[in-house]
C-alpha cells in the first residue's frame, strides 16, 4: 500500500525536522553558555553537520512521501 509507505515517510520527516531544531537550539546553547568556551567550538561544528544531515534526509523522506503518493494514484 503506498499511502502506508507515504505515511512512514512523512513520519521520519518529521522526525529529521524536529532533529533539525533540536541540533538548532544546542548549537546555539554550544555557542552562548560560559562551560562550553573551551569545548565549544567542536560542539558547535557537530551539531552544524548534524543539521545537515537531517536536512537532508528530511527532504529526502519527503520526496519519498510524494513519490509513493504518486505511484498510488496512478494504481487506482
């Protein structure tokens, strides 16, 4: 069933996109708080390629989504 499968895929998108946020808000605590000025810096940078990886995949999940919607409506 590809509605099911487009459902999944809507799932985790947006899961990427809360991950996104979530990886948002603790680069910028990285950024700002006074314990992590030693460290923080490579925080930073991981949550950045974090971010776009999540990013990535979120579109990715998506275009999924969109594509199995598709394949379905030309089944029915």
């Amino acid at each position: 069933d590809h509605e099911q499968i487009a459902v999944e895929y809507d799932k985790q998108a947006d899961s990427d996109k809360a991950a996104v946020e979530r990886h948002r808000k603790m680069a910028q605590a990285y950024t700002t708080a006074p314990w992590a000025k030693a460290s923080g810096a490579g925080m930073v940078a991981h949550c950045k390629a974090l971010i776009a990886d999540y990013e990535k995949a979120g579109k990715q999940n998506a275009e999924m989504a969109k594509m199995h919607r598709e394949i379905g409506a030309k089944l029915k």
